[in-house]
C-alpha cells in the first residue's frame, strides 16, 4: 500500500492486481449468504461506537492532570480502536463504488428486458437511497425548515454539527461565526420529485439480483456512517493529541508530521530532527509493507516515484463515468483536491473534485454540475446532486488529472461522459 502526498493532497495507491483480487473475494462473500452483509453492518458498527467513546473520554477528563503512562495507555486504546474500524471502513471504501455500479448495470439491462424503462430513474433512486439517513442529509434538512422560515434552534443545530469539517485531524471545527456563513450561504434543496419504487416486483429479481440490492443499500448507509463516525471521532482525539503536543513542547501541526509509532516514541523521549520534520512538510510517500511503515521524503521519495507506474492519461480526450444525476450542461472547469479549493469555485463552474465532503454543499450549490474521481450511485456527491438537480457524474477515475482549472467542458449527463471542448 502506497500513500502519495503532492501539494498537500494525498492519494492512496495499491497493486491492481491485488485491488481486483480483493474486491472479487468481497462479491463472493456478501453475494454469497444473505446474512454476511447484516453481520458485516453490526461489527462495523460496534467498532465505530469503540473508536468513538475512546476519543470522547479526552474530552470527559482534564488531560492535563494525567501522568504520562496513562496519557499513554489512552492513546493505545484509541489506535488500537481507530485500527478495528479502519479495516473495515477499508471495505466499505473499496466495495460501495464496485456494489453501486453493479446494481445500476443491472437495473439498465432488467428494465430493458422487461420494458420498463420509463420507471428506471425510480427504481435507481430506491437503490441509492441509504437504508438510514445521514447526518449531513439530517443537517440538510433543518437549515431546509429554516431558510422557508420555520422555528429552528440554531445554537443547538451548531452544537449537534460543529465536527463536521473534521475530515481527519488537520481538519478543525465549525467556530459560530463559520457555522453561520454556511447558513447565511444555504440554498433550500427541492425534492427532485421521483419516487423511488422497490423493483424486485416489476424486474422479477432472483434471490441474487434482491441480495444485491440489499448489499448496496446497506453499504451506502455504511459509506456515510463511516465518513460521520471518523469526523466526530477526529473532532474529540484533536484534545487528546493538542495535550500530547504541550507536554513535548512540540506544535500541532508538527505533531501531524509524525506517524503513530513516532507519538509513542515521544513517550521514550525521542523526537523526530528538525529537518526531517522540515522534509515531510513537502511531498511525501508512505509505504506499508508486511505490516511496517515507512515515510520517504527526498531523493528517497524521488527514486520510489521514478519506480511506480502510473496509468498514462495524456491522451484521453473523453472521460466516462457513472450518471448520478441527469442532465446536459457547459461550463467552466475548477479542480477540488483540497478543502482550500473550494475558494474557487464561482456560479455557474463546475466542481470536478476527488470526491465531496459535507462542508463541500455550499459550492456545490453554486456549481452547474458536479464530476469525481471517485463513488458511486450512493456516494455523497451523488445523492447531494440529485437533491440539488445538477448534472452529476460520478467515479470517473481520472477526472481530477485529465482537467485543469479553467477549461471549457461538457458534463453529459444523460449518457456519463465529460468532454473537452
């Protein structure tokens, strides 16, 4: 596994053969028992809710009047919980983008055969609703009632969300002042209209195609319960590791610079050099192989770069992905890769990100469509979009590094395709 960080945004790299060899034993062991999906669902769970009350605990104690190894013992704990739901958040990760594409497959060519393609939309949207709602669709609501001038308690809403923006433990949260620009900034969402109808019936699903069905819409709920368990979780361990920075005299921010085995040897009084700390705040490559991690930075950096091979995108003049949202536009490129991109991103553009967050809707809002690397039928991009009715096409791959900022491009949405113009 290879972690790729340039220009301060980070990429995750692996082998595709082992990529393609993990995601066919996953199609075999949730397509393969009914049951294995619903167990799946309950040990993630679990191990969220233990990752989650091991970071809350460092809000509940003064941190400051800990001794050293119990400061200690209470990180421990946290990794070793944030490692239990990581490897399966891993999963969902790397399944919920294949499982979506291959239920919407499946509903094209069903809805053909059984000549029942004028309920497709409906039936797309059953299977991209999440079995549970999400936070940012519960957040998305309440400033909905409140933008058409219903009573809503802002200074609670504030409370119940300021984690949101904590995507990981740079991120920080929501101040007031913030939290209000993002209310003052909402749009109201109108219900697009469709109706989502279950199509086991009119397709005349096998027990399969219905386990499929199923396996999607739990792993889209998984997909957000996943991203909404890690932003709280981070917004609670930022206590934890602000404290490990005042007692060894070190910055936050260069406390980000050191991996977990490196905090720990904090506790052994071993700091990391100056310069090497100097040297990850550049572009840096993570490797773990045979469970031990390595961080490279300059010529080593350079020559593992010079050693991977990387697909060739030069060429491509057309890119292809799943239609999330319908519709046909033009506009003008803006790259996301990074929160601070957003910035960028003025009416009428037209976001081509990675992927979107929560704190991503404000722009999303303003965009004529939106295009991403990554998700599926059920990925946040993809249901915000619908919500919005903006042309939206999702898992693309290689949007982010075939566009640039500022070019003319046609989003079509009716057919999955993003072209140059």
């Amino acid at each position: 596994m290879l972690f790729v960080r340039k220009n301060n945004s980070s990429s995750i790299y692996s082998k595709t053969n082992e990529h393609e060899y993990f995601i066919k034993q996953l199609h075999k062991k949730f397509l393969s028992n009914k049951n294995e999906i619903i167990k799946f669902k309950q040990r993630l769970i679990k191990t969220g809710k233990a990752y989650l009350f091991s970071a809350q605990t460092s809000k509940q104690v003064n941190l400051t009047l800990l001794s050293q190894q119990k400061l200690l013992s209470l990180l421990k704990v946290h990794y070793q919980n944030w490692l239990n739901f990581t490897v399966r958040i891993w999963v969902v990760w790397n399944s919920s983008e294949y499982f979506s594409e291959l239920t919407g497959h499946l509903l094209e060519d069903k809805t053909r055969q059984c000549g029942q393609e004028a309920k497709l939309s409906q039936y797309l949207k059953y299977i991209s609703t999440p079995v549970k709602k999400s936070s940012i669709l519960l957040l998305n609501e309440k400033l909905n009632k409140y933008k058409a001038g219903k009573k809503i308690d802002l200074d609670k809403v504030y409370k119940d969300f300021l984690w949101m923006p904590c995507g990981d433990l740079h991120g920080e949260p929501w101040t007031k002042k913030q939290f209000l620009e993002y209310v003052n900034n909402f749009q109201i969402s109108q219900d697009d209209g469709v109706m989502a109808i279950d199509p086991s019936q009119d397709l005349h699903l096998n027990a399969e195609e219905k386990l499929l069905i199923k396996v999607n819409r739990e792993m889209a709920y998984l997909r957000d319960y996943r991203d909404e368990i890690r932003r709280r979780t981070v917004y609670f361990a930022r206590f934890l590791y602000q404290e490990v920075a005042r007692r060894f005299n070190i910055t936050y921010e260069d406390l980000m610079l050191y991996s977990t085995p490196e905090v720990f040897e904090l506790f052994k009084g071993h700091k990391l050099l100056a310069r090497e700390l100097q040297a990850r705040r550049g572009d840096t490559i993570i490797i773990i192989k045979n469970n031990k991690l390595k961080v490279l930075v300059g010529q080593d950096r350079d020559k593992m770069l010079k050693e991977i091979v990387f697909a060739d995108n030069s060429e491509v003049k057309e890119i292809k992905g799943l239609v999330a949202s319908k519709g046909k536009v033009q506009g003008i490129a803006k790259i996301v890769s990074l929160d601070s991109d957003l910035k960028k991103i003025n009416q009428g553009d037209i976001m081509v990100a990675v992927t979107t967050h929560p704190e991503y809707v404000i722009k999303m809002q303003l965009s004529s469509a939106i295009v991403t690397d990554e998700g599926g039928l059920t990925c946040h991009a993809a249901i915000v979009a619908r919500e919005m009715k903006k042309p939206c096409i999702v898992g693309t791959k290689i949007a982010t590094k075939v566009l640039h900022d500022g070019d003319l491009v046609e989003v079509d949405a009716e057919k999955g395709i993003v072209r140059k113009i």
